[in-house]
C-alpha cells in the first residue's frame, strides 16, 4: 500500500480512482525496460540455443549466412571508437564548463553556451553527413581510403562533448561559492583554486557525467554507420574501416532473418546489459562524496 | 539593569590587560570609500590598526563592516560593479597599486570568515594544499608547519590521528579553528576576522574566542564583531560603525577603555549601554 | 605568486581559449556547411513536392507529413502517460517506497537505452507481436516510449518547483486531492511539462536508427497510420549514403532538420524564461 503525503485526504472516491489512474500510468513507463529486456531475450534465445554463448566469441569470423557468428571484431571497434571519442571529449568537455564558469568575460560565456546547446541538439544523422561529406575527404587525403576509426572517433567525439560539457557546467555551478572566496582569501592563483578546490568539489558530478558519454559512445548508431565504413575486421590502426555492433544491427537488420536476426538480437542484449551496468554505476557514483 | 550615573558603560570596569605593544601602526587607512553599482556602502573611513594589537569593528548589521574588511585584502575585486577610493597602506606600501602581487597580498592580509569555509578535502590537505601553491614544496617542511599550526589552534590532539579525514567531517568549531590555521600556516601578517564565532555554538565560539585572544601580540587582527561583550573581553582598540544618511560610516575609534568608559559620541554611548542598535 | 606559478597561469590560461576556440570552430563549420549548401538552394516548392529518383529531385512534402504524423502518435502517447507517471512519481515520498524507487531505476536504465535497441524492441514488439508492420503506428510508439523519460523527468521538476505550503494550505481548506491537483499543482506545473514536451518532440524530430525497422523507407504520402512512412532525419541517412547524387538534397533536407530543431529548442528556452519571470512576479 502506498502512503500519500497527507493520508486524511483519501476521502473522496474520485481521488481514489486518481490514484489508480496514476500507478496504472507510472507502471506502463516503468515496464517498458523489462519489456525491452523480455523482447531481446525471446529473440536472442533460439541461436543462444543451437549456436551456445561461446561461438559469439571464438568463431573464425562473423557471416551469419554461413553460421559464424564472431562479434568480436565489431566489439572491438565499439570499444575503440568509444576509449578515444572519450579521452578526448572528456578534457575538452571540462575545459569548456571551466572557460563559462572562471574564463571567460559574462557575455562571451552566455555566447558560449548558446553554441554548445545548439550543438548539443543536432541529431546524430546531420552529423554523420558533415562526417561524410567533409571528414572523410580530409581524411582520405592524410591515408586512404578514409571512412575510418579516426573518422568514427572525431564525429563520436564531436557529438558527445556538448552534453558532456552541459553537465560538467551544471556540476561546476553547484561547487559553493564559500570554498571559491575562501580560495581567494588564501591568495590562491586561479589555476591553483581549480585544480585544488573546484575540481575535487565537483568531482563526483563530473565522474557520473562522463559516465552516461560512454553510454552514449557505445549506443551511439547512425553517425558512427556513416563515417567508419562498416568492413568487419579489427582495426589495426586509425585509419582503417571498421564496424561497431550497433552499425551491423542498422546494417543487417534489413535483410536478417532467422539465426541471423536472432545473432543481431544478442547484440542488442549485450548493448542493453553493457548501459544498464553504467546506469548503475552512475546511479552509485552521483550519491558518493569522494575525498582527496 | 542598574545603570550608574556617569559611567556610559553599564557593567562592571575593565580589569587591567597586558599591553600588547607599542602603538607603531600597520595597516594605515585614509579616507576610505566604497561604492557598489553607484550606491555608497560606507565612506570617508580613517583608521589605523597598530602591530600586534586586536581591534574590534562593532555596529548594527548591514553598516559596511564586512565590506570593510573584505576592502583591505581586495576581495572587493571579485565582486563586479564594486569601487574603492581612499588609500590603504600595509606597513607602508600602497595596497591599491597596479603593482601589487594580488595573490601575495592576500597571503599576507589572511581572511576568516562567518561560516566555516574548509574546502571538501582532507583536514591535511586543507593546510598543505595552500601551502604549496604559496611556494613551500619541501614535504618534512610543510608537515612542520601542518603540526605547528594546528598546536597553535589547538586542534592537533583532536586530529592527529585522522588528519586524513575529510574536514567537512568535523564540528563547526574544530572547522572554524581548522580555518585559522589554514590562514596562519601561509605567515600571515594581518589576520581579517568577519564573526568568526556567531555561526558557532557558544561552547565552541568560546574556544575559538580564546584561540584568537592567544594570537595577541603575533598578528595584526582586525575582528568585526555583533558581540560587544565579545569586543571588550578580547579587543585593545575598537571602532563603532553606525549608518548615517543611508551610508556606511566610522563613527568613533579609540581604545576598549576610551570607547567602552568615556566615549566622545552621543552615539557611542547610547549604543554602548544597549539603548540603540 | 612565484614567478613559475604565474607562468603557468599564463600557460593554462591560453591552453584553455585554444581549446574553446576550436570546438567553436568546428561548430561554426558544421553549422556553416549545413546552412550554405542547404540554405542558399531552399525553394518553398521543395517543402510540398513529393520526391523523384529516389529522391534525387523533387522534394519532401510526403516525408515531412510522415515525420509530423510519427512525432504526432508518439507525443500522443506519451504526454497522458508521462504526466501520470510525474505526478505519481513526485506527490509520493520517494525515498520510503520499494515500488516507486523501482519505477525511478527503471527510468533511469530506459533514458540510457541506445536507440538502435530501441529499435529492436519495436520490430520485434510493434511490428510482430502486435502485428503493426512497417508502420508510422509502430514507429510512434517506438519513439514514444524513448521520450518518456525525458518528458517524465522535466514535467517531475516542474510538479517539484510548487511550494509544499500548497499541499499545506490545500488540505487546511479540506479540498481533495484531485481539486488540489486541477487548480493549483497542474497550473504551476506547466512550464516544466511544456519544455519536456518540446525536448521530447526535439528528441523524436532527431532520431533515426529507432526508426529505420519500425516505420520504414516508404517515401510516398501516408493515407492511413498503418501505412510506411519515411522520416526526415531517414531520408538524409538515405539520401546521404543509398544514392548517388542525393547530396543537395540532403543538404536541404538536413537544413530543415536543423531549422525546425533549433526553433523547437528557441521554443523550450523562451517558454522556461517566460515562465520562470512571471512565476516571480506573482509570488
């Protein structure tokens, strides 16, 4: 049974057929995770079945229409692409929270800040075009032939630092601005309250913040199918194409039918677990107050 | 309260206290004005503190004290729309000057405020952290002065054994004596204290009370205080700051002896014996 | 301050513009491909014709109808929904409650969900188990369920701006809850639910990968909410890498993406400010 905040109120019966209402809504929305869950199991079970966890992992290569399953090189290039668009994203996005909030002159951080929300509302398909259209040339200039990691990574990178930076503002806006005066009364140097004082303050807030990017990195689909080329094989450098797992679900999707589509739905349970984990993660890392 | 005929102050007389030097003034102040976006927060302020002693600001809120003091370290520069005229001198050296290392001089002018203000670190780090960005990287020297300046508030044998504990984690008092020695450990010269016991309780704000009673003679301290009974326990020379024409002003500024038992201003007296304020 | 300090003040300090000044750089770039080779060619006639060769030429009347029709389904469905959920989730104590600390995680977990596995949820749900086909059905409700937590979480920050003296007040008068919650909770609660709804509106303009197995590739006029439709940001994603030639045209279709993003954020941002500056008039 549930406790309203002021329990005398129950006394008409419209407000209890309200409050029935309201569960009734509360628990559709929260169904649907477990029915996304229930949905990529049933799907996934008939290959996890005849075809076994292992062969994900240990077949020659993946070609689902000869019945070898290999996810590996495509995991390998989510991991890829999502480590480097997150080392870099990760300080420039922290530099553009420090330039709004100690940088830079009150109108130009306003300005500023228009740009990185701007940024931060432009659908993945528009960056995936300007990666098309203007990265990949570049970069096919540098080392052909260019849809590449390096392409996969600028765009990722590109497309998570604005949210990156937004949330990195927010938890830089909540350091107290007692521990910024007493800084100053010491005599501090900017650099030097940063690094000793706002920093670790706001630290927990930044850790969960780059958290949910990898999330992002990893379930990012459209822009990284664009630029990285979609060849299944583990990159041995930058600039050779690559496929990540959630590009050969957009790619494949299509036309699967049977283990095949069945093997995509495994993908899709391994992305699910993978967020659902980092949702947790965050979840424990924003209540935590870590010192020194 | 039984109030006698000719003395202004209504409670028992001062006892005799330690000189605590010879009159040689530090911090000289002239004619000092500060406005905030066109409005005037106090003006025409003369005062001199004298090396070593202990003055204490006394008046009714929202008179400009606290503006005052946060005026003699330029703190006054991280607020926009602020302005300052009239001239401060520490030992000599125009403090206003485009010349002044900022950082150097606030190091020499250290500041406590109201509310305890550790940062979120360790009780350690909160002394050594400053300390290094003020220069002293040498480790056996810095953890010297850790445990000298923490003997000296008196904190040391509550903390030895935990120095690695965040600091929010102690009380308001322990934090407020961890503040002080934050500000001693980096040498200071002259010490700002902006009622650094009302946050307090009063068991606790007794403690720091004595703590800066101790520093008399060892830095120029200039204390803003609501407490008069706090001002003439622990102060040598006090100022009365009133509101006069909406703007802040000094009123008066003498001795406890001057100010508390033959005050020249109407004012003074009417505010000393409880009547106003 | 040592003199090392101060030169590295001065190091970081420079490091820092550099760096902010090429990530508005590269804004700058992205904004200014998008709006000169899409921007300068915009016809009205491109925004009412129906596509040819593929999409090569003509224009994309059918697909901003189909857009409009799938964004439509899934803020019908989502808005009843979602307000439901917020007021629950925020007239409840949360923190005492198994059952609604449940539904908060499951939010949580659901605003992390990739859109592809969005994706795959609704073919395998809407377009199998329930039968829908390719369908702009089946892709509305798809989108539907991907912006609900974000509608949930911003109309919740609106519900939690009302003052607890309102709940106070209301029930000193004896008035019930559902009176309580129609005249004083829902009216101070709609900015926040105003500007979820245009971010999720936001959200749904700007996907694709939900989309491509639930509402399809169908480039023609939908006549029915069954029938296949192509969204906007499809269409780009098509164009851009299925066809030769299509360039210019995503070009445009991407400008006006973008056009109708940036005036949905414009929107959001205005409602918040306009409503926030009354709010502090009145009270």
């Amino acid at each position: 049974m549930i406790l309203l905040k002021n329990n005398t109120l129950f006394l008409w019966p419209s407000d209890r057929i309200l409050v029935w209402v309201l569960r009734f809504c509360a628990v559709i929305a929260a169904m649907i995770v477990f029915l996304i869950l229930l949905f990529l199991l049933n799907e996934s079970i008939p290959v996890l079945k005849h075809v076994g966890m292992s062969r994900f992992f240990f077949d020659s290569t993946w070609s689902p229409t000869e019945g070898l399953y290999n996810l590996l090189p495509m995991l390998w290039g989510t991991l890829f692409a999502m480590v480097g668009s997150v080392l870099i994203a990760t300080p420039l996005g922290i530099i553009s929270a420090l330039f709004c909030h100690f940088y830079a002159p009150k109108p130009i951080a306003h300005i500023y800040r228009q740009i990185i929300q701007l940024l931060a509302g432009i659908p993945s398909v528009v960056y995936g075009f300007w990666g098309l259209v203007v990265l990949i040339p570049l970069i096919g200039q540098i080392q052909p032939p260019g849809p590449s990691l390096l392409a996969g990574i600028l765009i990722l990178t590109i497309m998570i630092l604005p949210t990156l930076a937004l949330s990195a503002d927010a938890s830089l806006a909540n350091v107290p601005s007692s521990y910024l005066k007493g800084s100053a009364a010491l005599g501090l140097s900017r650099w030097a309250t940063i690094r000793g004082v706002v920093l670790p303050a706001a630290k927990s807030g930044l850790f969960t913040g780059v958290i949910l990017e990898i999330g992002r990195a990893i379930g990012e689909t459209m822009a990284i199918l664009m630029v990285c080329g979609n060849v299944v094989q583990t990159p041995k450098n930058i600039f050779e194409p690559m496929r990540t797992l959630t590009a050969n679900i957009a790619l494949e999707m299509a036309y699967a039918l049977g283990d095949h589509r069945s093997a995509l739905f495994v993908s899709g349970l391994i992305l699910m677990l993978v967020i659902t984990g980092l949702v947790i993660c965050a979840e424990i890392l924003s209540r935590k107050i870590i010192y020194d | 309260m039984n109030i006698t005929t000719d003395s202004a102050y209504p409670w028992s007389p001062l006892e005799k206290r330690p000189a605590c030097c010879e009159p040689k003034s530090f911090l000289e102040i002239k004619n000092l004005s500060l406005s905030y976006k066109g409005e005037k927060a106090f003006e025409g302020v003369n005062l001199d503190l004298y090396q070593g002693c202990i003055t204490a600001l006394v008046g009714p809120s929202g008179c400009g004290k606290t503006s005052f003091l946060t005026a003699l370290n330029r703190l006054t520069d991280l607020i926009s729309g602020c302005k300052l005229s009239g001239s401060i001198k520490l030992a000599g050296e125009d403090i206003q000057a485009s010349s002044v290392d900022i950082l150097a001089l606030r190091r020499r002018v250290g500041m406590i405020f109201q509310k305890p203000n550790p940062f979120p670190l360790s009780i350690r780090k909160n002394i050594l952290f400053p300390l290094r960005e003020h220069g002293t990287t040498d480790k056996s020297e810095a953890n010297a002065i850790l445990e000298r300046v923490l003997q000296q508030v008196g904190l040391w044998d509550e903390v030895k054994d935990r120095l690695r504990a965040p600091a929010l984690s102690l009380s308001g008092g322990q934090q407020q004596r961890l503040c002080i020695a934050r500000a001693l450990a980096l040498k200071p010269e002259v010490l700002l204290m902006d009622e650094p016991c009302s946050a307090l309780d009063p068991i606790s704000g007794g403690i720091v009370e004595d703590l800066i009673t101790s520093l008399r003679g060892k830095y120029t301290i200039l204390i803003v205080t609501h407490n008069l009974a706090q001002a003439r326990r622990i102060a040598d020379y006090t100022g009365l700051f009133w509101v006069r024409n909406h703007v802040g002003q000094l009123i008066e500024y003498g001795t406890v002896k001057e100010i508390f038992e033959s005050p020249k201003e109407e004012l003074t007296r009417a505010y000393i014996q409880g009547m106003r304020g | 301050m040592t003199k090392s300090s101060c030169r590295k003040e001065r190091l970081v300090t420079s490091l820092i513009w550099l760096c902010v000044l090429l990530i508005s750089a590269v804004f700058f770039w992205i904004f200014g491909e998008i709006l000169w080779n899409g921007g300068s060619k915009l016809t009205f006639d491109f925004l009412t014709l129906a596509p040819k060769q593929a999409g090569r030429g003509g224009g994309i009347g059918p697909i901003l109808i189909s857009t409009l029709w799938i964004v439509g389904v899934a803020m019908a469905v989502s808005i009843p929904l979602g307000v439901g959920a917020a007021i629950l989730l925020s007239e409840f104590k949360s923190s005492e409650n198994i059952f609604i600390l449940l539904i908060r995680r499951s939010l949580d977990v659901l605003a992390g969900v990739p859109s592809i596995v969005f994706g795959l949820f609704g073919n395998a749900f809407f377009c199998k188990t329930l039968g829908l086909g390719f369908s702009i059905l089946s892709g509305g409700l798809t989108l539907a369920c991907m912006v609900l937590p974000i509608l949930i979480r911003s109309t919740e920050e609106g519900f939690r701006s009302v003052p607890e003296d309102y709940h106070l007040s209301a029930a000193a008068l004896g008035l019930s809850r559902i009176s309580t919650l129609w005249n004083l909770l829902l009216p101070a609660a709609v900015p926040g639910l105003i500007v979820g709804i245009v971010l999720g509106v936001g959200r749904a303009m700007a996907e694709t990968a939900a989309l491509i197995f639930t509402s399809g590739y169908v480039d023609r006029m939908p006549t029915s909410f069954l029938d296949s439709g192509r969204s906007l940001s499809i269409h780009i994603f098509d164009l851009s890498m299925n066809v030769s030639g299509g360039d210019p045209n995503a070009y445009r279709s991407a400008f006006v993406l973008m056009l109708i993003l940036v005036l949905i954020n414009a929107l959001a941002s205005f409602t918040a400010n306009y409503f926030f500056k009354r709010r502090i008039i009145t009270v």
